[in-house]
C-alpha cells in the first residue's frame, strides 16, 4: 500500500489502493484508518468483574500522600477528576468515591482478547497502549457496507467479547481518527470521511493536536491560536520560529494532513515498572524490598510476553526531584525475578544515597522474543 509522501520523502513500498463502500459507490477513501479506544478501561473492567460497582464513582489507583489517579470512571469524571490527578486531590473533589488498586495482570488478560478482536478486523493494527489502537481497514473495510457499518461492527465485536464499549473514529488519516474516538465517548462512533476532515477540526482545542502537552498549549494560546483553525490560519514559518519542528507539525495536523502509516510491529527497547511512594525513604536497606516487589512485576510481564531481557536498569528519584538511573548488560538474557533482582542491587551500589528518595524504578532492555534472540518486535508499553 503506498501513502502520499511528503516534500523530499520518498514513496511507500506497495500499489496504491483506495477503498470504495459499496453502499456509497461514488466516494474514494484513500485510506480507511480507524482509532479504537476503550471506555475508562481500568475502572470498566472491575465493573464488569463487580457488577455492584456499575454507576459509582470508581477511581483506579493507590492511596496514600503521592497516590495518582490512573483511571476514573465516568461517575467519577462529573466531579472534575481525570487520570494522573493526585488521588489526595480527587478524593477532595468526590464524595465516597469506590477505590481500587490497579490489577495489571487483569487489564493485560482482557486486553489480549481485544487487540484479538481488532485483528478480525485488520491484519495491520497498531496498539498505541493496553486500551487502544490503530486498525488500516483499507482493504478490508468493504466487507461492510459503509464506515459507520464498519465502526458498529468493531464496536459490538468488542462488546460480545468483553462486555465493555469502545469508541471508534473513522477517517482517512491516523490523527483525525483518533480526534475522531474521542469526540462522542463513551460508547461513541464518529466518521470524518474524504473532504469532511478540515472542518471537523477546525472549531476544537489546539490540545487536540497530537504531541501538544500542556506546556505547548500555554504557548499556542500566548501566540493567539485557541483552535485549530487558528493553528491552521497561522503563517507556518512563524510556527516554526516559536515552537521549532513541532510548529510545521501542527500546522500540517490542523490541515488534516498526516500520512503516517498504521506500522503493526514497532522496535520496542524497555519494559519497565517505578512507583512514587508514599513516604520518602533513606538508604540501600529501605529501597531493597522496592526493587524485590518491581523486579517481580517486570519479570512477570516478561514471561507475559514471552520475553527476554538483556539488561537491567535502576531509576532513583530524590525529594528534591532529582532523578538518576543505572544500568548493566546481563551475561545472559533472562526473564528470572530473582536475576533482574540480582543485578539491580549491584546497581544499588552505584548511587548515593544520602539523600531522601520519593521514587523507586526498575527496568530491562535488550529485549529479544524467547527462543531467537532477535530484537523485540511487540506493542508492548508500560500502561
């Protein structure tokens, strides 16, 4: 399949193909591209493993002083709450809200059925995370009469699976899709088809723009640009002038312009796990039994993913938010709790530790597929 290139790039390998919906034989999509994304994954899933939980303002996450919120059900969402939120705050802003610890294992288990689902649909689907996705439906898409036929299909597909809603965007490129998932959730199905895709941007927020953070927004705003249309009305050189290489970014963004293509394999280095505690600690003996229960989570999630890790790493981070990391290759890769623990209290010994610490991490690299030793090919990402 080859996509447009941009100026100076060249062209994609594969015929150029278009899809063309039976029902509406006289619309070419150039691309047929769909973003699935799952409603409050976390918090929906210990719903549907605890019906007694449905239409309670359920938080994901770890109590204590520096507890995060890391999802939130939609109850919980009227209160103002959303996800990384310090619980302390969300708890201040909901009353009685239901509190459950994350449960990985659990996510990781229903999230393979999902990504299953997704590949009935699509050979080539690239999950960005455990609860979304990028489908190119573009050779598969006419098996249904339209895209809103096709975004149903996906929708209660994964719903007979799972018993959980997704939300789906349809569109001709990866980033109007994935504006698109988002626009009527939960449970929502939005189709921005060929000419339609300038418009439907152009009245939403310049934090809808992919890779405009927080910080990046504040600076949009400083220059005057609220939406998108702003961004796409702006002179693309003094974009650049403001905001470097983003700048052209966002202005080919705000134009719908986005050849990216959905990639199913991506060259994964790390997997890793940190937590923030509740209470700083001092000392080699205070962060040995942190990395003994880290240690334990990564080696899990290797073994998950038939994995195996080369190296290990140690991030420390100190009250004062100073943050430094340690690492060593193995002399063989492993997927062994007890060598990955092994090897980060070596690493223990290369850091000072006089200092209070608010944050214990450990991680591995060099990851190969069991059995080749190849470099790791799989979407997997810390959730």
């Amino acid at each position: 399949m080859r996509y447009p290139a941009r100026p100076g790039q060249a062209p994609r390998d594969g015929a150029d193909k278009q899809a063309r919906w039976p029902d509406n034989p006289g619309v070419d999509w150039s691309r047929v591209i769909v973003h699935a994304d799952m409603d409050a994954f976390y918090a929906a899933v210990e719903v549907l493993d605890d019906p007694s939980l449905r239409g309670k303002p359920v938080l994901i996450g770890h109590t204590g002083g520096r507890g995060v919120v890391a999802t939130a059900s939609y109850e919980a969402r009227r209160y103002g709450i959303h996800s990384a939120m310090p619980m302390a705050t969300a708890l201040r802003r909901c009353p009685d809200p239901i509190i459950r610890p994350p449960r990985m294992a659990r996510y990781s288990e229903v999230s393979r059925v999902i990504m299953g689902v997704f590949r009935s649909f699509s050979p080539t689907i690239q999950p960005l995370s455990i609860d979304e996705a990028f489908l190119d439906c573009t050779e598969t898409a006419t098996a249904h009469p339209g895209p809103h036929e096709l975004g149903a299909a996906i929708k209660a597909a994964v719903r007979a699976a799972t018993g959980l809603t997704v939300s789906v965007g349809v569109a001709e490129t990866r980033f109007v899709a994935k504006v698109a998932s988002d626009f009527r959730k939960p449970d929502g199905l939005t189709v921005v088809g060929p000419g339609e895709a300038r418009a439907f941007l152009a009245p939403q927020s310049v934090s809808r723009l992919w890779g405009a953070g927080p910080r990046t927004v504040e600076r949009l705003h400083a220059l005057g640009l609220k939406t998108i249309a702003d961004v796409a009305a702006a002179d693309p050189t003094a974009l650049a002038a403001s905001l470097g290489s983003a700048g052209r970014h966002f202005h080919r963004l705000a134009h719908a312009q986005d050849d990216r293509p959905v990639v199913t394999e991506r060259r994964m280095r790390s997997l890793s796990t940190e937590r923030t505690l509740a209470e700083d600690i001092v000392g080699a003996e205070a962060v040995r039994p942190h990395l003994e229960r880290q240690a334990e989570e990564v080696a899990r999630r290797l073994r998950q993913g038939e994995l195996l890790a080369g190296g290990v790493r140690v991030k420390l981070k100190t009250h004062r938010f100073q943050v430094t990391s340690r690492q060593l290759v193995l002399d063989a890769p492993t997927d062994e709790a007890a060598v990955l623990l092994a090897a980060a209290e070596r690493l223990l010994a290369a850091f000072e530790l006089g200092e209070p610490l608010r944050l214990v991490g450990v991680g591995t690299f060099q990851l190969s597929r069991r059995g080749d030793q190849a470099q790791l090919l799989l979407p997997l990402e810390d959730p």
